[in-house]
C-alpha cells in the first residue's frame, strides 16, 4: 500500500511539472505572436496625423530646453553654494567702555566668520587720546592668540563655542 501511495505521489509530482513546462511554453508563444502582430511604438496612431506629429515634436523639443536648463541650472546652484561657504554667515558685536574716561559704549569687538567658523574678529578699543584697532584671525572657530573676553563673546555671539 505505502510503495503505491509513493507510485502514485511521485507520478503526480512529474505531471505537475509537466504540467507546469507546458504552460510557461505556452505563454511565451502568446507573448511572440502578441508581439510581432502589435503596430510598433507606443502611440502608432501619431504618425498618421501630422499635426498630432508636429505637436508632439515641439514639445518634445520645448521639454529637452527644459531639461537643459534644469541641469544648467542646477551647475550653477552647486558654484553658488560652494562660493557662499566663504561669504559672512555668522555675526557677534559686542560693545563696552573698557576705560574709566571716557564716556558710553564706544569700543566694540566684532566677530565676522563663513560657514566654516572661519574669518576675523575686529577689536576696536577708543580713548579719549587714541582709537586703537585690532584685528585676529580665525581659522575653524580657533585662534592662535589669546583672546579677550570680548573677542571670546563675540565668537559665542557668532555660534562658536569658545573655551576659557
């Protein structure tokens, strides 16, 4: 009994296989002949009208400008963003009396820095004799001179952390 339930799985096995050849034969036989009895393109119809043709030809010509000038520019963004990482982005002024003679807030330190914490930090100290400028530069946020309380508030005011 279990040699013929095995004969008879083992037989249904193969014409389940062959049943299953046959059927992908078949359906690449209907995809051949679909094929070659379908018209070419996707829109045969268009070539038989010229005015459907023409239009189709000019759009096409007016989406490939599109296209161009998207590309040219998107060439152009990427220069701009590269060039602006250079250009002022971040700011801190700060302004004091750092003596006891002279009167308001005349002196100021101001801190100009790109995109990369990189730039200067412009320190103006005014007295009643003399007006003194001092000027530090700033490469990544850091300088290689101590800083000033001021010149250090001005960092921070321009998004640079600053250790004491």
């Amino acid at each position: 009994m279990q040699s013929m339930l095995d004969a008879l799985q083992s037989a249904s096995g193969v014409l389940a296989l062959t049943a299953l050849i046959v059927a992908v034969v078949a359906l690449v036989l209907v995809l051949v002949r679909g094929r070659q009895r379908a018209p070419q393109g996707l829109t045969p119809w268009l070539a038989e009208d010229p005015i459907l043709d023409r239009l189709l030809a000019s759009q096409m010509q007016r989406l490939d400008g599109v296209a161009d000038e998207l590309l040219a520019q998107g060439a152009r963004i990427r220069v701009m963003e590269a060039a602006s990482r250079h250009a002022v982005q971040r700011v801190g002024l700060v302004r004091y009396n750092p003596f006891e003679d002279t009167g308001g807030n005349q002196s100021f330190t101001l801190a100009l820095l790109d995109a990369d914490a990189s730039g200067v930090v412009l320190t103006s100290l005014h007295s009643r004799q003399a007006t003194r400028v001092y000027l530090r530069t700033i490469v990544g946020g850091r300088c290689d001179a101590a800083l000033s309380v001021e010149e250090a508030e001005a960092l921070r005011q321009a998004g640079v952390p600053v250790q004491a």
